[in-house]
C-alpha cells in the first residue's frame, strides 16, 4: 500500500519539536532548579518561542498520527480475521519494545550515574523497582493509572500507545472498526481529561486519527476533492497560524475570559478549565485538519515529502533518545564545570540536535531495523526447531 511520505514527515517534525519544550532541563543542571531561570533566555527563542512554550502538544500529534496509519493498515484486515493477534502484537512489539527497552536501561545507567555526583536525579526520578517493572512491561502509565514519569520519562506516550493498540485490535475484532465507534471513543476520551489526562490524549487522538482516515478516504473520492484540498490547506495554515498568535498573544483567551466573567451567576468553570478547553480545541480542530489536508495534498496532487519523510524514519529514536542524550550533557557539564548558561547558546542547541539525529540515524539503521527483523524471524526460528 502506498506510503504517505507527509504524515512520516509530519511525525519527525513533531518529535524534534518536543526537544525544544524539554530545552528547560538545562536550567536543573546539578539535579535542582535554579533559583531564578527565564525561558527567553533559551536560544533562539524570538523564533521558537511557541515551541518553548507548548511543544509538549506536539506529542498529541504522534497518537493520531499513530490512529490513522493503524485504520488504513489494519482496520478492515482485523475485522475479517486476516490480521491475526499474534502476529499483530509481533509486529507492534519487534517495532516498539527495542528501543524502548535500551533507553529504560540507559536511564537507569545515566541516572545511577548522575545520583552519584549530585545526589539527585536528573528531572526524573528512577523510582522503586515495581515502578521499574511496570516500565519493564510498558505499563508504567497503567499499572496504576497515573501520570506520573520515572526513568526516561518522554516513554510515558508508548506506555499508552501500546495499550491503545490493544483498545484497537479488539474493538476491530468484534466489527467496531469504523468511523462512528472511532469517533464515539476518542469523544469518550475528554471525559477522562481531569481522572487521567495522559490516557485521555491517548484516546483523543489515536481514535480521532482513525476517524481522519475516513474522512480522507471519503474526500478523495468525492468529485471536487482537488478543490477540498486546496480549501483545507488554507484553513490548516489559518488555524496554524492561529495558534501562533494564540500562544504569542492569546485574543481568544482574553475574549473567552471576558465573556467568562461577564456571565450571570459568577460561572466560573470556563477560567478554572481554560487551559485544558484549549488544549481539547487543539486535538480536534487543528490536528485533523492537518492530517487529512497534508493526506489529501500528497495524495491529489503529488506533492513530494520523500526527503523530509526521513525525519519522520528516525523519529522513534530521536524521540526516545533525546533524553538520556541530556542526562549524558548533563554528567559532561558536571564534569566539565559548565553552568545552564552554555545551553543557553545557539551552538549548543544546533551541536545538541546534530547528534541527536546523527544518533537517531545510527538507532534506526543499525539497532531498530536489525532487531526488528531479529525479532520477527523468532516465531520461525522456534517452529523449525519444533
């Protein structure tokens, strides 16, 4: 089946977007935080100060993303039994669990490291060893419920990813495999947004990416799908730059306040929830209209991602990676006399993300891809043996 080389470049984008939210680690140097740090002075800020301030929605990206890849594969195969679970989860576990296997023990290798000089951990602590175990398993999320981050913290979204998976196979198995059941469950999502806000996303935007390929799947057929296309380019690029201005400025926050306010009775629930209304507006406007525009644009018009889509190869390791990379420059700062504010510099940031995809590229060609295969010839492996 065709590969749709805009939605892989859409995922690296958002991968090496997140770095930038985490770029404010540095300030915790020796464990701590230091007294008094600024978000502008991370470097170029003036240019990716919306990154700063809210890269961490890029993650909401991934599941859906994640949810409309999974639709179009698998959907249809798993409701008529073709795609059988064993060799569904193989194919999940071979693509996930290296990985994310060897950065849980490179944080627990770095972060040993790094209690030993400072006596504190680096952002995230390690935990007991059931909270180990629970990461072994990919449960730490799950097991139980819970939101909060030990080891290499950014694998909190596979922890949910997996289990959203699981969600995915067995409502397909039972014929719940179109875009009403989609919709029905990434809308009961945003009422577990306040018990567990991480399974919530994952809900969210997984199953809304399910409904996206439907309707891309529509779209394309319809008879002015070129002229569609070009209408959702320009309301993605508007409710982008929207965005921007929102985080920048924030208009529709001061306008939804002044009406908040301006309510009889004092009805508060708008400025207690401001925040989380935004964020939920975020998953269901901007981010489908992007996945099915850049779908729609690559598929109508030929537009060519191919370059990009690399990106988007290495994403899982650069996502994964960039963290024990920053406890690795935090151990060589110790070690080296340096303050936060050599992470301040522009160098440092462009050194930082040049070995981050220069280790990304390695991860993928010469760990994922090999253990993948490994893990996937296994099965065939035993049954000769047997």
């Amino acid at each position: 089946m065709k590969r749709l080389y805009s939605l892989d470049a859409l995922r690296g984008v958002a991968a090496l977007s997140v770095v930038f939210w985490h770029w404010q680690h540095f300030f915790a140097l020796t464990g701590s935080w230091q007294a008094v740090w600024h978000r502008e002075d991370q470097p170029f800020y003036w240019l990716f100060k919306p990154l700063y301030l809210e890269g961490w929605a890029a993650v909401d990206l991934f599941f859906a993303l994640s949810g409309f890849v999974f639709f179009w594969l698998y959907a249809g195969a798993i409701r008529e039994g073709t795609a059988k679970a064993g060799k569904f989860a193989l194919l999940r576990f071979s693509r996930l669990y290296p990985l994310f296997f060897l950065t849980l023990i490179l944080a627990l290798a770095l972060q040993t490291a790094f209690y030993h000089v400072t006596g504190k951990y680096f952002i995230f602590e390690i935990g007991s060893w059931g909270r180990f175990a629970a990461n072994l398993f990919v449960l730490q999320q799950w097991v139980p419920p819970n939101t909060d981050q030990y080891f290499n913290g950014p694998a909190w979204t596979v922890s949910i990813e997996a289990v959203m998976y699981v969600l995915f196979f067995l409502l397909c198995r039972v014929g719940l495999n179109g875009w009403k059941s989609a919709l029905v469950v990434s809308l009961g999502g945003i009422f577990l947004f306040h018990w567990n806000w991480f399974i919530a996303r994952g809900l969210m935007g997984f199953f809304l990416g399910g409904v996206c390929y439907f309707v891309f799947a529509k779209l394309k057929a319809h008879n002015h799908a070129r002229l569609i296309a070009r209408m959702l380019g320009v309301l993605a690029l508007a409710l982008w730059g929207l965005v921007v201005v929102e985080i920048l400025y924030g208009p529709l926050h001061a306008v939804c306040s002044w009406i908040s306010d301006n309510v009889p009775d004092n009805w508060d629930y708008y400025s207690d929830n401001a925040d989380d209304i935004f964020h939920i507006a975020y998953i269901y406007t901007v981010i489908p209209v992007t996945i099915v525009t850049l779908a729609l644009q690559e598929e109508l018009f030929g537009l060519s991602y191919k370059r990009l889509s690399y990106l988007g190869d290495i994403s899982y390791s650069t996502y994964m990676l960039h963290f024990p990379l920053q406890i690795c420059c935090a151990l060589a700062a110790l070690g080296l006399g340096l303050t936060p504010a050599f992470f301040m510099h522009g160098y440092s940031m462009i050194g930082f993300y040049a070995v981050l995809i220069g280790l990304g590229s390695l991860s993928y060609f010469f760990y994922e891809k090999p253990m993948q295969a490994f893990v996937r010839s296994l099965p065939a492996r035993f049954g000769a043996k047997g």
